[in-house]
C-alpha cells in the first residue's frame, strides 16, 4: 500500500530532525526538548496539575472527564504524543502482513519462554510482580491491525493481539499514577521509557501473538513485546524483562542516542 504524501512527509522531516540531533550534546538536546514541551501556558499549568491529578479526576468512558474537557490540556498532553480521546487509524486484516524484523538489541540470545517471567518494579527498584505468560493471556485479548513506523522512514501494516497494558495495570493501580514507564529486556541490552498517557492508552498492547494468532517468533520479542500505534517502531520494546513504575524520564536507548524521546506520531 503507498504511503500517503503526509506520511512520508512526516517521516522526512522527522529523520532530517533526527540527522541533527547527534551533533548536539544530550544537555542541548534535553534543553530543548524540554522548551518545545513547555510552549504555551497551557501546558506549563497542565504539567503543574500533574498527570497524578488527571488520574483522579471523574472518568468519562475509560478516559479521565478532564482531558476530555478542555483544548489547553489536550494541546499540554500533545507533549505525550496524541490527543488521549484519539484512536490511532486501523486497518482490514487482508491489508496487513508480517512485520519485517527490524533491531537485535537485547534480544540475540536465546530464549527459554517456559523460563522467562516479567518482573514489575516500583521507582526504588524494589519488585513488585512477577507474571508468567499465562498471567497476560489471563487478561482479555485484543486483536489490533495498525500500521507500525520505524524512525528508519519505513513503515508497514501489521497486526498483533496481546493484553492491554491498562488491563495488566489494574492489579498496580497505586503505581499508575506515576509519570513514566521504564521497559527492559532481561540482558538490559535494550530499554524504552514511555509516558503513562501512552501507556494506559486502549491501543498500547503487551502483544504476545502477532498475525492470525501466531505466538511472537524470537526476532519479534517472544514471548511478550510492546506494540502500539501510537510510537515510532523506537519504543516498541521486544522481549520485555521488566516493567518499572517512576516519575524520573527512564533510561532510553534511542533517547541516549539524540533521538526524540517522546518519539510520538
Ligand atoms: N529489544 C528490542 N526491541 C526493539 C528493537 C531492538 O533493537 N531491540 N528495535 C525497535 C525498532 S527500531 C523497531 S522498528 C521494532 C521492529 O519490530 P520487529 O522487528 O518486530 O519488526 O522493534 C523495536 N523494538
Ligand atoms: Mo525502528
């Protein structure tokens, strides 16, 4: 399927800004990174509300009243990539194929699924949680055909089934309310911070089966990976160890690297 003139646009400009960033040094980049969050008073008075005070406000079908209600705290939550009421597009099955494999970091090594388990942590470190794969296949599948975008200015539609990570999040409803979530493979080889708005949104899933049901293959991220539409290929975290709960911007290897942080599309 050709890409639409806005996507490749999109993804020009993007990797041109990408090009950039390496020159400046990580202060520079965080600098200004940090300024392009902060324009407009709307956001500074949204970040001073918090998304642990969103998080508290009245729900209004699954979705905090307040991000709903007001222009100013959606343009403030555009720092997290989308406006939190919108759905990425989806896409007929017949549209979608195989993801190509695309990044091996942290994920070389064989894999043992029977032996892997995911650890949950709070922002001390300490864990919290420890799942199994049959924990996430508990939860309710959803199926998803989306079209994934790698920062590399390809992209692709595929489809992948999974827990949501809202769904999983239930059982750590006294973590959500932090601003971040910390992904990491179990060799540490690879990791991804994203925001909880990305996070805790429908279309974010723990995806364990990709296609027409099939489990992950290992270059995919067996047994459990991260897919949602809402993020460059970047931050779709495969072969997932750990899930860490903080309000310190996690470690991010693309980010360490110049690349945007937020990464959103
Ligand atoms: N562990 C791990 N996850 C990763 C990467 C990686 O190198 N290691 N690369 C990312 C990138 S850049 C993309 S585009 C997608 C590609 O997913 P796929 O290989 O299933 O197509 O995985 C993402 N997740
Ligand atoms: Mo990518």
């Amino acid at each position: 399927m050709p890409e639409s003139h806005d996507d490749s646009d999109r993804s020009s400009r993007y990797a041109a800004e990408v090009d950039a960033l390496p020159t400046r040094s990580i202060g520079e980049h965080q600098r200004r990174s940090r300024r392009s969050v902060l324009t407009g008073g709307a956001a500074i008075a949204a970040g001073a509300l918090g998304w642990r005070w969103i998080q508290t406000q009245p729900v209004d079908d699954r979705i905090p009243a307040v991000l709903r209600a007001g222009h100013g705290v959606n343009e403030a939550i555009w720092s997290a990539g989308f406006r939190p009421d919108h759905l990425a597009p989806t896409y007929d099955f017949s549209q979608s194929s195989p993801l190509r494999v695309n990044g091996r970091h942290g994920i070389e090594s064989e894999i043992d699924v029977d032996q892997w388990r995911l650890d949950v942590r709070s922002s001390d470190g300490a864990t919290i949680g420890t799942h199994q794969l049959d924990d996430l296949r508990a939860l309710p599948r959803h199926q998803m055909t989306i079209k994934h975008k790698c920062v590399e200015g390809w992209s692709q539609i595929t489809t992948w089934a999974g827990a949501r990570f809202s769904d999983f999040a239930e059982q750590y409803a006294d973590q959500t309310g932090h601003r971040y979530v910390a992904l990491v493979t179990p060799d540490r080889g690879y990791y991804a911070g994203l925001d909880m708005a990305t996070m805790m949104h429908p279309q974010t899933l723990l995806a364990y089966e990709m296609e027409d049901g099939q489990p992950l293959d290992r270059q995919h991220g067996a047994p459990l990976r991260l897919a949602t539409p809402l993020k460059y290929g970047i931050k779709q975290l495969k072969r997932i160890g750990s899930i860490t709960f903080t309000d310190t911007e996690p470690d991010d290897y693309w980010a360490e690297r110049g690349y945007d942080f937020y990464a959103g599309l």
